[in-house]
C-alpha cells in the first residue's frame, strides 16, 4: 500500500514540473529560446499591402496598441474576452494570417508565414524539411548568402514547423 501511495506521489511531482506540450521556442546562436504568447496581442498579415491600408482605419478604432509593422503586417492588442478573428471577421477575405504575439524574456517576437534558417555544416536544405515533415510543396525556399527564408504554406503554422 506505500509503495502505490509513493508511486502515486512520484507520478504527481514529475508531472507537476513536465513543460507544456505546446511549449514554443526558437533557436538563436544554437541556444533553444522559450517564447510565451502575449495575453491579447496578436500579428495580423494581409494578403497585400493595398488590404493593409484599406483596413488600416477600420483596425486603429477597433483595436488598442495598434502599429504597422511593414506594408502588409500589424500588430494589435485585443480587450480580454475578444478574439481577432471576431474582430476581423468580416476582413476575413484579406487577412492572411492572425497568430499571437511572443515574449521571450523582456523582447517581444512575431512570426506570420516566413522561417529563417541557417545550415549547419554538411547539412541539405531540403533534407531538413524532409526531416521536420512537412511536404516540400507548401515551403518555398529562397536562398541567401548565409541563410534560407522558407515561406510556409498558409494551411501550415509557421511557428509549428519550425518547432519540429
């Protein structure tokens, strides 16, 4: 009867003190860097940056904390209790992607549908992908001098690939 009391015990402790399933990170300078969403900010791309502007007016009165991050991407802070697809339901047609905003430590991080990646040595793009697997379809790579930018598909979650 100790025993399952001490089995029990042990089994509450570890669980107690396991990370979340849905822990997110990013790597920087081959450190894994824990990231937490940002209670009521999201990050909201539009499909171009013409949708941007015309919506810009209508999301500067509906949301707080609004700011324009490039052309075709903002960021905006939400009362608690709404959520953005609520808000931008009837933009739904030229929204690309809304995803919650990040905090690592005091900096605050936002990803839409783009991963950047640099190789170690010796290693293959595309086996990387392969690797992680996602169907090399819904990435398009563009390679630069020291790094790849991988647009991920909009039926994939940008973040969830590259957590793999």
């Amino acid at each position: 009867m100790l025993g399952c009391i001490v089995a029990v015990a042990l089994y509450f402790i570890a669980t107690a003190y396991r990370l979340p399933d849905e822990e997110r990170f990013y790597y920087a300078f081959d450190e894994k860097i824990p990231i937490t969403p940002i209670p009521g900010k999201y990050v909201v791309r539009f499909k171009d940056a013409a949708s941007a502007k015309l919506l810009a007016t209508n999301l500067r009165t509906a949301a707080t904390g609004f700011k324009e991050e490039s052309p075709e991407v903002v960021t905006i802070n939400i009362k608690a209790g709404e959520s953005p697809e609520e808000l931008l339901r009837s933009q739904q047609a030229n929204i690309a992607t809304i995803k919650p905003a990040y905090r690592a430590g005091e900096q605050e991080l936002y990803y839409t549908t783009e991963v950047l990646v640099e190789l170690k040595a010796g290693r293959n793009i595309n086996d990387v992908i392969k690797a992680a697997g996602v169907d090399p379809a819904t990435i398009k790579i563009n390679a630069g001098k020291f790094f790849y930018l991988l647009e991920i598909a909009l039926s994939l979650d940008a973040l969830d690939v590259a957590n793999r």
